[in-house]
C-alpha cells in the first residue's frame, strides 16, 4: 500500500467492524498475526493520507510487532491457524472504507505473516521506535505512525526519483 489515492473520510471506526470487513473480504482466510499487521498498515497508511486514524483503538509494541489489544483478546483461541469470523454482531463496512479494507486485504493477504511482521519491524517504524523486548504494552501514538507513515514516503520516493535518473 502506502501508494494511491484514498478518499478522505472524517471517520474513524470500530476495529471489530474493521477485522469483520477485513475477514468477509479475505479470498483464503487470515491468521491473527497477518490480521494484526495489516490492520496496522491500514491505520498507518490512513493517517498518513488523511490525518484520520482508522480504528478508535490504540496499537501496543509487542514481540511480533504491533498488535491491537483488543483485536488480540478476541482472536488468541486461534494460536497460528486461519482465524473464523467471531465478529457476528459487527458490521461489514460496505461505503468507501469498506472498498479501502477490501484493496487491501487482497493487496497483503498473500503476504506471509513473518514477511509482515518483518516490514513492521522497519527501524523507520513506530513499532521500533517503542519495542522493548519482553516488555508489553508499550503503546504506539498515532503521532508516532503518522511520522513512520512520512518517513516511508520519503524513501519511497527517493527510491523513484533515484529510478528516473
């Protein structure tokens, strides 16, 4: 992601309303760690692009990279397998968040979730900015993933600009 146009929306929305969307949409299923991380870049790369965050709820440094609390709660049962939707009092966001979540998780989901966990572990990113190791809890700000979201941007492109020379 991180590159396109998105449309600004002044919302910000449940995250059990945005993994719901995130699971209908989903052509193979999704493991709790890819739903984490994409979810996260969702986030970033809405506040990026609008200065809105996506979900209402905050994101945590933990081992794996970084993880939404509730979102985690919810589906550890799971362990490592394809989680199932345990969302059925949600909503699946079906305006113009829900065609943003839908490119997405088409776009990430065939991203392996160490590949993901990887990508967030960036040293430009938020999550490195905050990880302590065996610590939990650490929270990650929206400020901080904002700044993560410019800073890739930035090598983004120069990376191009570099390309067209």
């Amino acid at each position: 992601m991180i590159a396109g146009n998105m449309v600004r929306l002044d919302m910000t929305y449940r995250a059990f309303d945005v993994v719901k969307t995130m699971l209908h949409h989903a052509s193979s299923g999704l493991t709790n760690l890819q739903i984490q991380k994409i979810l996260y870049i969702m986030h970033m790369e809405r506040i990026g692009k609008t200065g809105e965050p996506l979900i209402y709820e905050h994101f945590e440094a933990w081992d794996y990279g970084p993880v939404c609390p509730k979102i985690y709660s919810k589906l550890k049962m799971y362990g490592n397998k394809t989680v199932n939707d345990v969302f059925y009092i949600n909503t699946v966001l079906n305006d113009e968040i829900g065609e943003f979540i839908k490119s997405s998780v088409s776009e990430l989901e065939k991203i392996s979730g160490a590949a993901l966990v990887q990508w967030t572990h960036d040293p430009v990113g938020a999550w490195f900015k905050n990880y302590e190791p065996g610590a939990y809890g650490a929270p990650i700000h929206n400020s901080e993933i904002q700044d993560e979201y410019n800073s890739r941007r930035k090598k983004i492109d120069s990376a191009s600009q570099s390309a067209d020379k």
